[in-house]
C-alpha cells in the first residue's frame, strides 16, 4: 500500500477508481446526461448554492491554446469551411478578434493545394486545417498544403488541427513544416477524454514570446518551462498521463507503420461495405476519404432513428450528423484499438438497424464486402 499524504491530489477510493473503470461511453449518446445531472445536483449542494449554474468544461482546449499564444487581435488568417470542426476551428479564432478569411468548400471536400494556392495571401499570418475532418469524413493532404504555401512563396504559421487525425493517420510535423498541431487524448490515442495535447515548432514558440494575447492558464511560458522539469504550472491530470504512457507504448509495441496500415485496412472495408449497401458517402473523392471514420448519407431515413435503433436494440454507438448534417448522415467510426472483427460487428450492427428502421438492405452485403476485402488485403 502507497501512502500519498501530500496535500492533494489526494488518494483515490477503489469505490472511485472502480466507477472509472468501464468502457468509454458516447458522449452524445443518452448514457450521460442522467451522470452530468446527477454530478450538478450533487455539486450545487457541495457548493451551497440553490440555483447557481454549475459549469463542467471539457479538458479539450486546444484550439484556444494554439490560438491565444500565436496570434493578435487584428491578425489576418485564412480557413477553409469544409466541415462542422473547421467552422469551430474559425468561430475560436474571431472570439479572439482575428480576421478570419473563410472559403466556403463544400462539407464532403477535402482542402486542395489549388484552394491554398487561389486564396493564400502575404498578408495571411496563419493558415488554419483541420488534417482530418470529423463531420464528414475527409482527410485533407497536408503534403500538397505545404507545397502550395511553398510555391506561393508565402511564409504563414500553420495550425493544425490534428484531433482525429494524430495516432491514427500518418502525421509528418517536421516535413510538412507544421507550426503547431493539437489532438486530444480520446481518439487515436486510445485514451478517455480529458487531455489536451499540442505540438508546437520553434517559430511558434518565438510567437508566443511576441504576441500579447490575454492568457494564462494557456500561456505556453510556464508550460514549456515547467514539463521540461517533469511537471506542470498547475496540478495535471496524473492519472491520464499513467494511461497515455501505456497507450504510446502500446502504439510503439505495434509499430506506427502497422498502426496506419491496420487503419487503412479497416477504413477500406468500411468503404467497400457502404458501397454494397449502395449508399453514398458524404466524401467525395475516393482519394480524400478517412480512415479513421466514415460519414455516410441516408436520404431515405432520419439518421437519428437509425441511431436511436442501434443504440437501444443492438448497444451499437454511431455518430449521428453534426450540424447542417443532423439527421441526414450517420457516422461510423474506426479509429484507436480496434480489429477487423470489431468492425464486421459495426457493420453487420448497422445491416440490422436499416432493417428494423425499414430500410432497404440485403443484410450480410456490407459485412461480407468488408469481410472479402479484409482476406485479401495483407494483415
Ligand atoms: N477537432 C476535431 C477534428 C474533432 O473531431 C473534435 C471532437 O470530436 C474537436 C476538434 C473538439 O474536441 P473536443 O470535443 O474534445 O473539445
């Protein structure tokens, strides 16, 4: 038994640890608002207050953080709307009073080197992506962002936003020159929600010495100087950091190399399931398409019944359309640990819950589509 009697953090009941110890639930889904009611109610009496609100915040501040630390109130940037986190990505940037010029793309496009090389100015500071876009399902080629802001003979900081990218993707922040990239810890990394985490380049850091921007808990300073001593300005979130160093030796022990493979072996049979279902994906460019999740259109079917369906019948979690998607998509995801015959069970989830929605479907197609494409491609 180890006795932790420092003044907090202070030792963590097994009653607790227990109740932490469960699978990650969907946080959309109905599981959770019954658990963040309870911990208001319980919290407002804790804190003696009748009606107070009492706010929860997600650990998942990273855009802020890339944002604050790098650029000025009057700072022009440029951005690409191709899907919900994007639009997110910009709606932080003007809070803080940056310009933001926004081109409309289509949600379902990927940013192209000719949208960069047509819209990327002198003036632009930054440049803002999001590698892989959540909403829709598209990976966007950093290789040719770098190239086209190379031969426009521009210079901008590039912010990445590489949340559901990082861990699961192939991710070059040195060779694509990437000023600073951020993830949190509840996708490729295979951790519960709650860390966030950037990579942040030389120049970036000499921007966060220049610019003025009203911050502190996200002021990289104290950061940059306290991890290099092991610690933190304030108290860290100890046991995550526990779980994340599991998880990176997990990712080590298979090799990142097997790790992309293993997601493009899995995003492809997704792909080939959906397409012997005879439905769309929201992507449209087979080149772009993620492999980490996969948004796929229903016209015929509110996709939130599917959703309730699966959820309710089967225990089947699938993300729903986020946005002006709502209702019209869903989205499956394969990302993080997880096999081939965890997706077959995804897909064939899906089969059925079409069927019970009334959909049509030949149930087995998709599974037996991925299933083919699984045998043939080399584990
Ligand atoms: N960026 C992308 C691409 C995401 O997918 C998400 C969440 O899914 C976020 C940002 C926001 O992360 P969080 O909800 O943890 O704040």
């Amino acid at each position: 038994m180890h006795f932790l009697q420092i003044p907090g953090p202070t030792n963590v009941p097994e009653r607790v640890l227990r109740a932490m110890d469960r699978p990650v639930v969907d946080h959309r889904g109905d599981r959770l608002p019954a658990v963040v009611h309870e911990i208001r109610r319980r919290l407002r009496g804790v804190f003696g207050t009748a009606a107070a609100e009492v706010l929860l915040w997600s650990g998942s501040a990273a855009w802020e953080s890339a944002l604050v630390n790098t650029l000025r109130a009057g700072d022009r940037v440029l951005s690409f709307n191709n899907g919900l986190f994007a639009e997110k990505f910009v709606e932080v940037a003007r809070r803080f009073g940056v310009v933001v010029d926004e081109v409309q793309k289509r949600w379902g496009d990927a940013v192209l080197a000719s949208d960069v090389d047509a819209a990327l100015r002198a003036d632009h500071r930054a440049l803002l992506i999001v590698h892989n876009e959540t909403s829709t399902g598209v990976t966007t080629d950093l290789a040719g962002v770098r190239a086209a802001i190379d031969a426009g003979g521009h210079d901008p900081l590039l912010l990445v936003d590489a949340v559901s990218s990082l861990g699961s993707l192939p991710f070059r922040f040195d060779e694509w020159r990437v000023d600073v990239a951020l993830t949190g810890s509840q996708k490729g990394l295979m951790m519960p929600p709650g860390l966030a985490i950037l990579c942040v380049s030389e120049r970036a850091l000499r921007a966060a010495t220049a610019v003025d921007t009203p911050r502190y808990f996200h002021d990289w300073g104290p950061v940059v100087a306290a991890l290099a001593q092991g610690y933190s300005p304030a108290t860290p979130p100890t046991l995550e950091f526990y779980g994340l160093r599991e998880a990176l030796r997990m990712l080590d022990e298979e090799g990142l190399d097997a790790v992309y493979a293993r997601h493009a072996r899995l995003g492809e049979g997704v792909r080939r399931a959906v397409a012997a279902w005879d439905r769309q994906l929201l992507c449209h460019d087979l080149e772009r398409c993620s492999n980490s999740l996969t948004a796929v259109w229903l016209d015929d079917l509110d996709a939130n019944q599917l959703l309730r369906i699966t959820a309710s019948r089967l225990e089947l979690d699938l993300g729903g359309g986020l946005g002006r998607l709502n209702g019209r998509v869903f989205r499956m995801g394969h990302l993080g640990a997880l096999n081939e015959l965890e997706v077959l069970a995804m897909l064939g989830g899906v089969e059925m819950g079409l069927a019970l929605a009334g959909a049509p479907v030949d149930l087995g197609r998709g599974v037996a589509a991925a299933q083919a494409h699984f045998v043939q491609s080399p584990a």
